[in-house]
C-alpha cells in the first residue's frame, strides 16, 4: 500500500529515506529526525521540492540502510547518536529499544535494501505497537456524492458519476487534496460557494485520471 504526499524536505526526495508527517502541513513529509516516534513510510521516487510523491506504508520496499545488514535482520530507523543522516536506517540491535522497526530485511548488503515493511515502535520491554493508524486522514474511497474533510487526503471514486465538494479554501492555505477517478464515470470537483479551481467553477475527472489541487487561501490550484 502506498499514499501520495507533497515532498517538503527542501531538496530532491531520497529513494529509500524514511519520512514523518511534517509538523506543518500533514499532507507533506520531511525526513524522521531521531527524535521521531513514529513515521508515515517510505520514500519510492525521487522527485522536486514541493511535488507530489509515493510513499510506500506497507509490502516491499526499498529501503537505505547506512550498514551492512543481512537477510533476515530487522531494520530500525534512526535514533539519537547513530551518526547517520535523517530518514536512513540501521540493523536493529536488542540493546536499542525502544526503536521504531520499519521491517525486516529481504537482501543482506547495504545501501538499497529490499524491506518487507511492518511498521511498529518496539518498546523497552520488547511489545510492539503497529504506527499504521497515525495516517487514518490519508485515504478514503466512496461510489456517491461527498464533500472533503479536514481528514481527507486521497479520495478514491471508484463506481459512478457524481460531484466531488470542496470545502472553503480561505483558513486553508498549503491545505492539499488528491481525488482519482478508477470507475468508468465522469467526477466533477465543485469548489465552496464563488471559489475557483485554477480559475474554473468546476474540474472534471475522467477515467483513470488523478487531480491534486492546493488552497492559496482563496481558491483552488491544480497542482
């Protein structure tokens, strides 16, 4: 499983790094700091500073893993001291916890490393907690007529043909929303009252098409 988020790490995103939910806008990520403790996923492509980006949340992975590993090894995220940067990971050690675990190694080398992703923070005394409910705005699929929430991200429509509404994009402003059309209908996104979208009162969707839009605080803009 995966979800699209905005790139806000400053740079070009690092195939592999592990990412959090940036503090300022949760439907962007930067790169999990040791003190993070929890993350959303990882990074699958690189892509341009503020662009949309896959960010696996589970299956298999490419994950940078700072040392060698070895088949079989459970992969960690950084934590303080490591001397490693941002959003890399190392070999889980039991005198590490607590940690967050990112999954369980598939090739033994360092560098890239095939992961099979189970994100949990490992505790003290060793029990783990699964992370995957700290994205719960992330994803959403409907066949009818809906408005977007505040804990929306990515709409899937998957049957039918029906309006998409937007709430208000004044108090919104970086405020990101992804609508994909994967039925064989016609969804039409109709902004808040006098609002525009990219100066239009309406975007329509066809099949197998994705719109991503962004609030300036004003309107809507196709990003």
């Amino acid at each position: 499983m995966s979800l699209m988020l905005k790139n806000n790490t400053g740079d070009i995103s690092k195939i592999g790094y592990v990412v959090i939910a940036d503090p300022r806008n949760p439907q962007a990520f930067v790169y999990a700091p040791p003190s993070a403790t929890k993350i959303i996923g990882v990074i699958c492509e690189s892509v341009p500073k503020y662009a949309m980006c896959e960010i696996a949340t589970s299956g298999m992975a490419k994950v940078f893993v700072s040392e060698r590993t070895v088949h079989g090894s459970i992969i960690r995220t950084i934590k303080a001291g490591d001397r490693i940067s941002s959003g890399t990971c190392k070999t889980a050690k039991s005198a590490d916890v607590p940690y967050i675990r990112v999954g369980t190694a598939l090739d033994t080398g360092k560098g890239l490393i095939s992961v099979n992703l189970n994100i949990e923070y490992v505790s003290s005394d060793g029990s783990s907690s699964s992370l995957s409910g700290s994205i719960k705005w992330a994803y959403r699929a409907t066949t009818t007529a809906t408005t977007l929430t505040d804990t929306d991200y990515q709409l899937e429509c998957t049957a039918n043909t029906f309006n998409v509404s937007l709430p208000t994009a004044i108090g919104k402003e970086g405020r990101v929303y992804s609508v994909k059309n994967s039925g064989t209908g016609t969804i039409t996104v109709v902004p808040s009252g006098s609002e525009k979208i990219d100066d239009e009162t309406s975007q329509q969707i066809q099949e197998d098409e994705n719109l991503v839009i962004v609030s300036n605080n004003a309107n809507w803009c196709v990003i």
